[in-house]
C-alpha cells in the first residue's frame, strides 16, 4: 500500500472527544517502550508522525491519524508503565476498555509485543481481554531485528503455547522492525485487503 497523505487529526482523552466514527479504525497499542511510535512511523512512511521518546509512557491520550482520507490509524496510550500512579494506570486501563467497547468503527487491534522478551503478564492479560470480549486483533513483533531468529523463535512460540491452553484459532502474528521495515508490506497490505471488503459490504 502507498500511503500518499497521514495527518495527524487530534488528541482525546475521552472515546467522546474522539473523531465522528465514519472510518475504518485501526488502533496500535502495546506495553511502555515497546516501539509503538517508531512503528506507526515506519508503517505509514512518515518519519515524525508518531512522536518517538526515549522516555517509556509518553503516549497519554487517545491519538488518531487520518490516513489517504479512508481510514483512521489510533495510537493508544501504552500500558504497564511503573513510574505513573497506580491512579493514573487505572484511569489508562477504563479509557482504553471504554474506547474499545464503544467505538463503533473500530475494525481490529493491532496488539505490540517485544520480541527480546518472554511473554509478560500485563500484554496476556490484555490478549486474553480481548478474546473475552470478541475483539479482532493481530499480534506485531517489535524489535525483530535486535534479537537472533532462535530466541524469536522461541519467544513466539511461547505465545502460541499461552493461547493454545484456551483458544482454538490463533491470531495472526507478524514480526516486524521499525529500523528495516520487515512487516510493512504484511500490515497494510492486510489493512488495504479489509478496507476494501469493508467498502464492498457496505
């Protein structure tokens, strides 16, 4: 997919603020520090779209960009990160459960696990919260390009194994890297394929 415009549309702190709900909807959301931002950048071929931090949590807000003017690309605020309140952490928790309850044009997750690390409680916890709630999503390896193709391997394996215990179809997983875009073509190419079924069926 050739992305010809991304432009960022607004900040929300509510589901209400967010953008009229007239869109396909893809929303990228992951554990503090997991290359959200350098992802988003990567995918849509924009180099600051996303804004990048080395510090861990800034995504705060419901963040949507609008893509060729056809779908809306969701940055949502990472979760798990220690140094906010625990209030504040609970306060990320309800606003993303809200978002994802009730934004009607919301078409899949895109869900972003770190390759270089075991499974975490926090990122299986949200998967299975998912599945709970019939949600589509699709698991992203980040970071694939900082680990051997063993560990990562070994890694995503383990994943299989967690939701093998009480699922019976596993999501699509795609292992991406942010520094030599491996997976971009498998994303937007599963993005553009929706849409335009999407568009068919309406």
């Amino acid at each position: 997919m050739i992305i010809r415009e991304a432009k960022f549309i607004t900040s929300s702190q509510t589901v209400a603020q967010c953008p009229k709900g007239d869109l396909p909807e893809y929303a990228f959301i992951g554990r503090s520090n997991v290359g959200k931002s350098s992802l988003i950048n990567m995918l849509v071929e924009r180099k600051n779209l996303a804004k990048t931090s080395s510090t861990p949590g800034k995504t705060r807000l419901i963040n949507h960009f609008l893509i060729d003017d056809s779908w809306y690309l969701c940055d949502l605020p990472g979760y798990g990160y220690a140094k906010v309140s625990k209030k504040q952490r609970e306060a990320f928790a309800k606003m993303i459960e809200q978002y994802a309850i009730h934004r009607t044009n919301l078409v899949c997750f895109f869900v972003l696990i770190d390759s270089r690390i075991p499974p975490q409680e926090l990122d299986l916890d949200f998967i299975d919260w998912l599945g709970d709630s019939q949600l589509p999503f699709v698991l992203l390896y980040t970071k694939c390009d900082k680990v051997g193709q063993k560990e990562r391997y070994q890694t995503i394996e383990k994943m299989k194994e967690h939701l093998s215990e009480s699922w019976d179809e596993l999501p699509l997983i795609i292992e991406t890297s942010a520094v030599k875009g491996t997976g971009r073509d498998q994303v937007m190419e599963l993005i553009k394929a929706t849409n335009e079924k999407l568009k068919a069926n309406d």
